[in-house]
C-alpha cells in the first residue's frame, strides 16, 4: 500500500464545538505537536463563519455536504453547500483527492467518552481504530460504513475514507479541560500511527474489537401536532454504548409516565440526548454490538 | 404584610434553556398544576423569538433588560430592549407592578445543582429560599442584593424581587429529565410557600443559613489579541461552591501549563464554565460564603 504524504487535521466543521478549533489553532501555533516525520500535517478550521457565530452551522450541517452527488451539484449555494466545495478544492477533490486521509475534531454533548468513528473497513483506518484503541483502551469504536463517494462526511474527502474523533460530554460553546485533553491524545495517537504506518514500525495489533454500529435514530416523544412531549428517561440519560432491553424505560414523558423500548432486540445507546439533534426531535441512536476484524470483510 | 394575589412564572428568558420553557408549556396544559388556591398564577414565555432560533437571546440578554432606567429609555429598541419593555407592560409596570412576584426558571451548564437565587433580604423572599431549602437540602441560596428599580433581572418587575431558580448542569438547547423534575420540584415548593404565607400556615423556618454572596466575574486567560488561551482547570471543573484558596489551580494553559488563584482571601466559584458567558470570556464568578438570617439587615 502507497505511503500517507498529507493528512488534514480538521476542526470547526460544526462552529460551536470549540475543542477541535482551539486544539487546530494551537497546533498552527506550535507545528512541532502537531508534525511527524514521513507526512505533511494540514490544519484546517472549517466553518468558520458558524464558528463566529458560535453555532453549529448557517444554513445546514456542514458534514452532510460531502457527497459526491452534493458536491457537484450547482443548484446547491447556501453558505455549508458552498463551504463543502471550498473544502473539496482544498484537500480533495474528491474523486481523485490531493489529500490522503482527513482526521476531523468533534464533540458531543452526550456521555460518549472517547469514540473513535470510522466508516470504512479499510485495514489502514480500522487499524488506526485499533491502535489508538490500544493507547487508550477506554475509547469506543463507532462503525458506521459508508461508500466513499456517497459518504456526506467531511472525512471521506481524502483518499482514504478518514477517521472522526468525537469526544463528550461537553456543552456547546465551550471548552473543559479533560475533554481538550482526550481530544489532543487521541490526534496525537492518529498522527503516530500514520506515522508507523509510513515508516514499517507498526506494532502488532489485536486482529479484533468490539464495536458498535449505527442502526437508526430515535426520535422524541411527539404529540399531534409535533410538540415534544417527552425526555430521554433518567435511567437512559449518560448510558450512551450499555444495552437497552426490551421493556426498559426509553423516555419519561412530561407527565411523569414511561415510555418503553418496544423493539425484540436488545439495542445500545448513543449520542444520547445529543444537543445538536434535539432540533430535529432526535433522542437517540441505536447502536448494534458487533465484532470488527482487520482481516474481514465486516 | 399584604397577601400576593398575582405570582408569574417565567420560562424561556433565555431562548436555549429548554427546561423553563417545557415545564411553563406543560403548566400551561395541566392548570391544577400552577395554581393554588389563594393567588392566581400566571404562565409566561419570555423569549419566544430567542426560542424559536435556539438561541439564547436575539440581539442582547433579556436578563438584563429590567433596570428603570433602561425600561423607561425610548432610545433602546433592540428585541430584547422591546421585549423587557412589553414584559413590562404585561407584569409590571416596575414603579408600581400589577404582579406581585415573578418566579425565573433558569439551567446552567455549570454544575450548581438546585440554585436559589434572590437579590434581596426582604423576610418574604429570603424566607421562600429557606422554605424550599428545607424540603431540598441540597439546594444552594445564592445571594446577590440588589435595589429593586436599579435590578436588571426579570425578577425585579414584581412588588417583591422575586426569585430565580436556576438548575445544572445541562448543555444547553435539550431537556435533561433530572434537571427538569429538579426545576419542576423547586417550583411547586416555591407555590406552596406563598399558599402557606396567604393563608398564615407557614411552618416555622430556620433563622439563619448558609449562602453564596456574588463578588467577581472572572475572566479566561488571554492572549494579548484577545484570543482564550486557557481553560476552566480540571480540579475546578464541576467544583461549584467548593472553597478556591489562594494558590490553588484556577486554569489549564492550552500549552499544559497552570495559573493559580493569586488573591489572599479564600473564595467559591459558581457559574463554572458556563456556556453563556464563555463568548464574553467569562470563565467564572466569585463568590463569598456567608449567613444569611431571615431577621438581619444583611
């Protein structure tokens, strides 16, 4: 497999999650951290004009714009359509992309801990899950798999489908320290094992994980006319990644009653009560537990 | 004293501070619940555009909107300047209110738990603190005098300053069931304290407690552009309310390095890390501990 020459380090793709733009911004300004010997690290603050605005985004979420289909699509000129482009004639473009691989900074306001997303099954990129798994063995794989091309997050504009850190619990608009810092551990760790990678000093890693992939979102209690009428049950709430059984409580309704799981299977949690997704009446996202394989085709 | 006949409940001040905003609608649809037999209780949504944007305000904080001198300025006529003014009209006028007590539902990020927040030593309000404390231990008094025509609060547009309960941590722009039925419980507390006081069946209260008296904001670390360079360190994170002695860790570098409390005199934070105030580059305020006594000129 061809060596990484440049890899993006990407923060700021949602404007109001300040972690990854203060950690590209102090990187700019100490380019020694952020370096490694057998790549060129690029620093990129994506939506900047948000960020100003200290919100998620203007027009639309900036990373569901990076289809191959929305990218080449003139009819789409809101402000994230057209910062998506940008971007696209920054690292990529796309269908033949300048930069090899794109680590983008994300935060969450749900108690995910350290999760590491990756929509590929590529050995290069589920190796990176595992290895910085193996530096922190804490952290939670997310699997969600994606065709490049069709992929609509800002990580697949390299030549490899990339890698997203999203780190949590953190309130929008702010920086805390122990979420900053797991942030900054975890990219360190990525850049490493590009690194290795380039280099032939990749250790041994586990040729299996445990990892959970994305199913559905779960959305709100609703009532007729489109009110929220209910809240992520307290026994839900800072759950993210344990199991939900059927029967167990799913949401407390504003009147103090319960609402259960009603599927067969057993589901986990994620992104559970995520602030961004409350606009759209999202609760949740259910998660399947599997097993990935470096050496399978999962 | 004379008995309260009107006592408003104010959700949404704050447009991204969901939960005042759904306990108020809910109220709105089951009336037993807000009512009392001796007052009549209104239901207010202070911030409706502010909400509507899931912001916290439009143009300015409507939550300091409410001094006299600003109400009665025709040269303010911003949409927060506009809407203290129509609030004004609806609750007040402030020089001579046609409500008697306005009750504020606020969240914080920070992670003050239940806080009591009056800005007066008036028996009637300093006793409604001490009445909620003591069917809620946990809560925190959080006292911050102020003179009722110069207050810029909502809750001075009442005949008494009123009262602002204010619960956390919850990001904002989501509800957290703990924090809901946290605000929820403190305010059927706060009903039934003035039930007690119409119809002369108060229970006897305890004479003196302790409470937090605001001193300071303090501001983040800057850089000589105004660009934040450090954060909330993480032994203060989540530390409401416990005692910062002089010497002890205050901020976290983004270059890893701390910044001590330089002052003499033993001080409390509260508001630690609060979203709202991070654009202001608030990192938190000071706060000295204190007694407050339902008897005292304090």
């Amino acid at each position: 497999m061809s060596k990484l020459s440049t890899v993006a380090v990407v923060g700021g793709v949602h404007g109001n999650e300040m972690t990854g733009i203060h950690l590209v911004n102090h990187l700019k300004q100490t380019p020694e951290n952020g370096q490694r010997g057998s790549f060129n690290t690029e620093l990129v603050i994506a939506n900047t004009k948000a960020h100003q605005h200290n919100r998620r985004y203007i027009d639309q979420d900036l990373n569901r714009q990076f289809s191959q289909a929305d990218l080449t699509n003139p009819d789409l000129t809101d402000y994230e359509h057209s910062r998506a482009k940008a971007l696209n004639a920054q690292l990529g473009p796309k269908h033949d992309p300048r930069v090899d691989f794109v680590i983008d900074l994300h935060t969450t306001t749900a108690n995910m801990g350290t999760t590491l997303i990756f929509n590929t099954n590529d050995p290069l990129v589920m190796g990176m899950a595992l290895y910085v798994q193996s530096h922190m063995p804490h952290a939670t794989l997310f699997y969600h798999p994606q065709e490049r091309l069709e992929d609509n997050f800002l990580t697949s504009l390299g030549r490899f489908n990339g890698f997203l850190i999203e780190v949590g619990p953190v309130p929008q608009g702010l920086l805390r320290a122990d979420v900053y810092l797991e942030t900054q551990t975890a990219l360190m760790h990525c850049l490493d094992y590009i690194d290795a990678f380039n280099t032939d000093s990749l250790p041994t890693l586990p040729n299996e994980a445990v990892a959970y992939q994305f199913t559905e979102k779960v959305r709100l209690p609703e009532a007729d006319n489109g009110d929220i009428i209910g809240m992520v049950h307290p026994s839900l709430q800072d759950a993210d990644y344990q199991a939900i059984h059927p029967g167990d409580p799913l949401f407390m309704m504003l009147d103090g009653s319960t609402k259960p799981y009603e599927g067969k299977q057993t589901v986990y949690g994620a992104f559970i009560n995520e602030a961004a997704y409350y606009d759209a009446h999202i609760g949740l996202s259910f998660m399947e537990k599997i097993t990935v394989s470096l050496n399978s085709d999962h």
